[in-house]
C-alpha cells in the first residue's frame, strides 16, 4: 500500500517547483468558476454596453444583422477583459490564499495581454464597421480648432532654460485631408517674426513639406512694423507634420495600447486641451491598473474563502456582484474626480485597484485573527 501511494504522489508531482499538489489540486479547482464567471460577466457587459444600442441601429438606422453580429464579435474581447476581475473574485471566493494568489498572478498576465494586443484592435475595427454601415459611406472625419504650439528651450541670462515659443500653428477645421482657415506665428528666426494666413494647407507625402494655398504672409520686424506682404496662391514650407497627426488622430483611448496611447499623448500635451490631456492619462493608468485588478479581486476572494463559516454559493455570487459593481464604481468616481483636478490622473486611473487591494489586506488580516 505504500508503494502504491508513492508511486501515486510522483505521479501527480507539480513541475513547477515550489507547487505542491495539494496546490495544484486547488488551483484546477479555482479554473471551471473562473471561465463560468468569464463567461457569465462578459456576456451580460456586452448586453448590457452594446447589444441594446445595436439592436436599435438594426431597426432604426437599417444596419444590417450580419454586420451587427460582427460588431458584437469584434467587440467581445472588450468585455473578456472587464470580466477578467469579476471572474478572478467569484473563483476565489471560497478557497485559499497562495493558489488563489498565484493564479491571480497569471490571469494579470493574461488580462494585460488581451487589452494591449486584442481590445484596441477590435474595438478600432467594431467603430469603423459600425460607423461605415450606418453611414452608408466611407467614414467621415471633422476636427476643430486645431492647436499646435511649438517650443524650444532657451537659457535665460539667470543662467536657467525656460520653454519659449517658436513656432504656433492654428487650424479652424480639419476634414481627414484639407487643413482650413489656418494661422500660423513663426519665431523661429531671432530678428525677424513671420505670420501667415491661408484658405487651406496639405501635407505633401511626396517632399514631406505643407503645401498652402490662397494666402499672406506677413514680416514682422522685432518692433511690430511691417517689413514685407507676400501674397500667394501656393506655397510650400517646411514645417513639422506634427499639427497633422494631431488632428487625424481618430481612435479613442480604447482603441489604441499603451505606446500609441503614449505617443499620442506628446502630440495632445501641446495643444493646451488640458480636459483631454487629463483624460487621456487617467485612460493610460487604467490600462495599467485594470489587469492588476485581477490579482487585487484573487486576494478579495481568497481572503473572504478562509473564513471559518462556509458561504453559500448564492451569497458568494452576491458578494462578488456588490464587490464588482463598486469597483467599476469607484472607476467612474476616479474619472470624475481626475477630469475635474480633485485627483491627479494617475491616482484616478488606479484608484478602483489600490481600494481592491486595501480591501483584500484588510479582509486577510481579519480573517487571520
């Protein structure tokens, strides 16, 4: 007989050293509530987010189902990736800390796997394919009052640099081709300031230089006279694409991973839209946070699972709904209170996560008393 449970015992040994096989006993037991919860949450947010909306495009605006239902393919990963969390917490709830731990640790991993390389993909193409079959047309695009300043880092006499202005570009309107109603301050040359004023501009992808047309410019002297007007019907001007890309941007923050969202942030960082800027950082922290939410939520529910008393699994599913519905909760507290400088944004972007984890230590400590 003890032949028989040795045998047995290597068996079954974890390869992972450190995994004993009570653990992995555990953790394969943590895995069917954790996909049940994949399951279950994902589905009612993508009811819940986008089905209603899309089924009243289909009888209202006339979109086709096959589209709709390719909509809601494209947009499922979406809401895999919110149910990550939630799923991490029902999983838990009734058992113990280190596997609980461990596989919070891999779903992290997972869950940032999916919001940077799946989400924004498939949420760039649900709002093309959405946008194009409603419209019947290729997809329209309109930016306003576009504003690009440039600078340049100058050292004061004091001996300091500060950031000085070389260079303001302004655009009324944006049409995904035609800059229009443009104004243009240029201080790049010490003696001498330019201003100039045109109907329309286009990049030129051929010479990478700006093409403007039906305008003046204007050469300002140090002491505000005029010293030439120029006027013209084209003209070409080296100057940074850097207002273009700026306003072509046409992807929301859920569209794009992090190093796009990054880069999109330096050009947003010069346009003085201190609203968006701020959004867009909290957007880039919770990219961060949110996989970090699945470890946060593993602790929760380890913590609550060593609790003496069994809970019933109606209350635990209750449980992890109030637990959920907060945290998604404390989120849009955390958008408030950035957008509106309460916060700052990278303290509202992980303001859901770091009052999961608080919550986790605490229930952890209690229950080990």
């Amino acid at each position: 007989m003890r032949l028989s449970l040795s045998n047995s015992a290597e068996e079954f040994k974890w390869p992972v050293p450190g995994v004993s096989v009570m653990d992995r006993y555990i953790i394969s037991e943590l895995l069917p509530p954790f996909f049940f919860g994949v399951g279950v949450f994902s589905s009612l947010g993508l009811a819940i987010g986008i089905m209603f909306d899309l089924v009243r495009k289909v009888s209202e605006s006339g979109l086709p189902l096959t589209l709709a239902m390719k909509i809601l393919l494209l947009k499922f990963p979406f809401f895999i990736v919110l149910a990550f969390p939630m799923s991490m917490l029902l999983s838990t709830i009734y058992r113990l800390v280190l596997p609980a731990l461990v596989m919070g640790v891999v779903v992290t991993g997972i869950t940032f796997f999916f919001n940077e390389l799946v989400v924004p993909a498939s949420n760039y193409e649900a709002s093309v394919t959405l946008d194009r079959a409603v419209k019947k047309k290729t997809v329209s695009f309109q930016e306003n009052n576009i504003i690009y300043p440039e600078f340049r880092r100058v050292r004061q006499d004091s001996g300091a640099k500060e950031d000085v202005l070389l260079r303001l570009f302004y655009a009324e309107k944006f049409d995904g081709q035609r800059m229009k109603g443009l104004t243009i301050i240029d201080r790049s040359q010490p003696d001498i300031n330019q201003i100039l004023v045109a109907e329309s501009a286009t990049w030129n992808t051929e010479t990478n230089v700006w093409n403007f047309f039906n305008g003046t410019i204007y050469i300002v002297a140090p002491d505000g006279s005029y010293r030439n007007i120029m006027k013209f019907e084209k003209q070409q001007l080296n100057l940074p694409r850097a207002p273009l890309d700026l306003a072509s941007q046409k992807r929301d923050a859920e569209e794009m991973n992090i190093a796009e969202s990054q880069e999109y942030l330096k050009l947003l960082r010069q346009s003085g839209k201190e609203k968006n800027i701020r959004k867009l950082i909290i957007r880039i922290q919770q990219k961060y946070s949110l996989p970090f939410a699945c470890l946060a939520f593993g602790l929760v529910g380890a913590a609550l699972g060593t609790k003496p008393q069994r809970t019933s699994k109606a209350t635990g599913f209750g449980i992890c709904v109030v637990l959920v519905f907060s945290y998604y909760l404390l989120m849009s507290i955390g958008d408030a209170l950035g957008l509106s400088g309460v916060l700052s944004p990278v303290m509202a972007g992980w303001l859901p996560t770091l009052c999961g984890f608080g919550m986790g230590i605490v229930v952890l400590l209690r229950a080990s008393q």
